[in-house]
C-alpha cells in the first residue's frame, strides 16, 4: 500500500517591500481579536454541553464496528476501552478523542471493533462477544463493501447477494435490540468512488442501509453524499486513496458527518 503525502507551501505577502508570512498576519488578527474569539468559544462549549445533556449520557460506551475502514490498523490484542493502538489509525480514534476532550467529565468508554475484510455474515459470527457483550449505549455499524467487493476479488469465492446483505444485516439489528432494547444504533452507508461496473452495485447495498435505519428508525450517516460532494472540492483519491480506503483527511470527513449525524 502507497500513499501521497500533502505538503503545503508557505505563502507570503508583500508590503512596503518587506515580506510577511501568513504566520505573522495570522499573530496579529489573533491578537485583535482575542476577545471576540473567546466569546465565540464559551459559546460552542456551552451549545456542545447542551447536545451532550440531549444525545450522550454519563458513563455511555460507544462502539464501532465493521471492516477494514473502522480496523484500520488497530491492536486486537488490546481490548480496554480509550486505548490508542486499540482504536486504529481512522475516524474512530478522531472521535475519540474529540469526544474524550469535549466531555471530560462523561467518563466515556469508547471502542473499535472492526475487522478488515469482514462482511454482515462475519459480523454475525462474532456479534455477541464483540458487540453484545460489550453492553454499548451507541453502536456505530459501517459494513457493505465486502459483502460486493468479495465476490469478484481476493479469490474468496464469496456469493451472497444484496438480498442476503439485507437480510443477514436486519436479523443483526434484531437482535442487538432484542438484547439491548435500549441502544442507540448508528448506520453508516457503505461507499466507493469507483466507478467500474463492479461496483456499480454497491449503491444498491447502500440503499439496503438506509432502508433498514429507516424502518428501525436508527440514525443514518450519508458517507457516499458526503463523499460525492467532497469530491467537487479535491479529487477522490485525496479523500480514498484506492477508491474504498480512507486518507488522512478522508478519515476526518468520516468522522465530522458521522457526528452531524449522531449529534454529540
């Protein structure tokens, strides 16, 4: 795997034959405006102290699941709850810490279970240890790219259909409210911005998802809009380095529609 590092270049002014960077300029109106700034802060905390008090309880356990682009890299030998390595190298671990530093009075416990390479039937195999038992008040569920991609790489041999992505993910649902009737569910439209006729189906599977958060009536992220419309700002391999895979920045996306979305 290769990626493309960013690099910025520092810009400068010129005025009265000197040279000001775009560091110093910034100096200056941070100065003058100081006061207004911290105005506008205490403003935000108070507005993010109302949402927590609406949509995140004290003491709530958040967990992510799904496949490689939750995993993404994690420790799977590390099982605590906050734990850097434990929590990959992808929006989970930014929504960690964002929420950790945001509310840290909530005593929040945060987890990823996600497995690269897995798909709604490897979801099912390991639901009650990895999700279940965990007891979690939000659980987040970004799953789909396998469940087409599968079926004509890796040599995986994979057959399920759309059909059985719809009916595996709905019984997973079932039962994760049947168990935990008070959870907050959270689903993640599946995404891509490739465009070959092999994954031309996969808005059908990202229909699937949404159709299920509305009939269970769970919240939704709209990842594949967020996406389409991110491109018209830099090009996709910026946000998905191979088309399926997030960046850097493309992580950050994630993870600021994802709290859009969830409200906390």
């Amino acid at each position: 795997m290769k990626t493309t590092s960013n690099s910025v270049s520092h810009q400068q002014v010129s005025r009265s034959g000197k040279s000001v960077s775009r560091r110093s300029l910034l100096q200056g109106a941070m100065s003058i405006g100081a006061l207004s700034a911290f105005g506008s802060s205490v403003t935000r905390a108070q507005d993010s102290s109302a949402s927590a008090d609406k949509n995140l309880k004290k003491r709530s356990v958040i967990l992510f699941q799904g496949d490689s682009i939750t995993d993404d890299g994690r420790d799977k030998k590390i099982l605590d709850a906050n734990i850097v390595k434990a929590l990959g190298r992808g929006y989970p671990v930014l929504a960690a810490g964002e929420l950790l530093s945001d509310y840290p009075d909530h005593e929040l416990k945060i987890y990823n279970r996600g497995i690269s390479g897995h798909k709604v039937p490897d979801l099912a195999s390991r639901w009650q240890k990895d999700t279940l038992d965990l007891k979690p008040d939000i659980l987040s569920i970004l799953i789909g790219v396998n469940d087409l991609w599968h079926k004509f790489a890796f040599g995986t041999n994979y057959q399920g259909t759309v059909a059985d992505y719809e009916n595996g993910y709905r019984e997973l649902i079932q039962r994760t409210l049947k168990a935990l009737p008070e959870v907050r569910i959270v689903i993640c439209e599946p995404f891509t911005t490739r465009t070959s006729k092999d994954f031309a189906p996969l808005a059908e599977y990202a229909a699937v998802s949404k159709k299920l958060a509305d009939e269970f009536k769970l919240t939704f992220v709209p990842f594949q809009a967020v996406i389409d419309e991110a491109t018209k700002a830099a090009p996709a391999e910026f946000w998905l380095w191979d088309g399926v895979h997030p960046t850097t920045a493309g992580h950050a996306l994630l993870l600021q529609a994802w709290r859009r979305a969830v409200e906390i």
